[in-house]
C-alpha cells in the first residue's frame, strides 16, 4: 500500500514549518505528510473578509499541484476549523479528518460556556495588541494553569503578522457557518485531540458535538498538554500512532 497523502494545517500562531517537524520525524516514511502555511499569512495582511473558504482554496491548490484526487487532513486550532470547512464543504476529497484542539467547529447548538467563551473573544480581539496575544493566549488555558513562557531574544519577523491573523480568524469563526448535514453523512473516520489541561469550555463541548455528528469518531485526550504545547510538538510518539491507525483504517475502507 502506498504511503497516506497527508496535508497538516498549523493554528494562528506558529508557522507550519515550526508546528509540524517532531510530527513528520516521528511518522518518517509510513506517510508522505504536507505541512501548508496558512492563508491568511499569505501576504503582509489578511486578505480582505477573509474567511475559511480561502484556506479551503489553497487546500485544493496545493493539492491541486500535488496531483492528490483524495487525501487525509489534519488540522490544528485555527487550521482545525478551517479543515472542518473544507470538510464540509468538498467531503469527496476527504479520506480522514483529524482535528487537534479546532479553534472552531461552527456556530450552531452552542453550549452556554461556548457563547461566554466566544463573547470573551471578542473583548479580546479588541485590545491592543501589546495585551492581546497574552489574553489570547489565556484564554485557551484551564484555569490554574501557568501560559507558556514568551520566546528568548528579539522577536522573530513572522511574530509581527500574527495579531492581525488571529483576529482575522476570529472574525471568519464569528460570522462563518457550517452546514451539519455533509458531515453527519461523512462516513470517513474522523479524530479529535484534546488536551486535558485546555478551557475545558472551549474544546470539551466541540468534542461532544462532534462525537453526536460524525458517523465514525474517535476522541483521545492528552491528559497532560494543553492548546500551547500540543501532542504533535511534545508527544508526536503517542499521536503518530493515532493518526497512523485512522489513516490505515480509512484506506482500508476503500
């Protein structure tokens, strides 16, 4: 059997090239894995109205320029929501999902903690930004636990993009929609990542509503990582097990 075709999609924070290389050493060989920048980081600023459909087209474009008709997609926090679009948007390209701590999975049947949560957002996306990647931050963390602490030396020049490319995310994930009827006929195999140290309002309620949607879902929590030092950089070991039995699985069905 032919290795899997993987296409990784990083969160709003590090750069795919940073998110991605403990993941692709640990897996090797036993899959060819594709880490793609996001979008939104394509040119100095955000694209106008920018919304996960643009990170679906550069999905299909590299895709496209690989010559891959089908192929699996992992994504984390602001990529989990936009691999979800893409998801449920073109389902036929989809061989398996596998969402690390989405930063999104719709607006519909939110819990009440998700609308707090999403009301906070807003606040946050709203202060300037010497105090906004700390509150951003913050808030993805369970209550108790310490922020990882900020990088050594000057900053680096992709850091100067990320506060208007989070907020341009948090704008797409509050005006954006998913239709629920592609993915409860998804029939792939789908797996959700959730750190046990993470705002348990956050992902916990993604996860449940997911587990209700998907026809075949898999939900394995870390019991020690949270959204700033998730499985695929600290323990990529334990997750290339994961992802490598869902990708066998869903080639298996084919």
């Amino acid at each position: 059997m032919a290795p899997a075709r993987v296409i990784l999609l990083p969160g709003s924070v590090l750069p795919a090239e940073l998110a991605y290389p403990a993941l692709v050493a640990a897996v090797g060989n036993e899959a060819d894995l594709r880490p793609k920048e996001l979008e939104v980081y394509a040119a100095d600023r955000p694209p106008a109205e920018y919304g996960l459909e643009h990170e679906a087209v550069g999905i299909k474009r590299l895709a496209g320029d690989l010559g891959w008709e089908r192929f699996h997609l992992v994504g984390y926090s602001g990529g989990g929501g936009a691999v979800l679009h893409f998801t449920a948007t073109r389902p036929e390209r989809v061989l398996s999902l596998a969402l690390l701590e989405p930063a999104w999975t719709g607006n519909r049947d939110l819990e009440p903690q998700e609308v707090a949560l999403a009301q906070e957002y807003e606040r946050i996306a709203a202060l300037p930004d010497e105090e906004f990647m700390p509150a951003f931050v913050r808030s993805d963390l369970r209550t108790g636990v310490a922020p990882p602490p900020p990088p050594s030396g000057p900053p680096l020049p992709w850091m100067a993009k990320r506060p208007a490319g989070i907020r341009a995310f948090m704008a797409a994930f509050q005006r954006g929609d998913i239709d629920p009827e592609p993915l409860r006929r998804f029939d792939r195999p789908v797996y959700f990542a959730l750190g046990g140290l993470s705002n348990p309002d956050h992902y916990q309620p993604a996860a449940s509503r997911l587990s209700r949607l998907f026809p075949d879902f898999t939900l394995e929590v870390f019991e020690d990582r949270h959204h700033f030092d998730p499985p695929h950089r600290v323990e990529p070991e334990r997750l290339t097990g994961s992802l490598l039995a869902l990708w066998r699985r869903a080639e298996q069905g084919e």
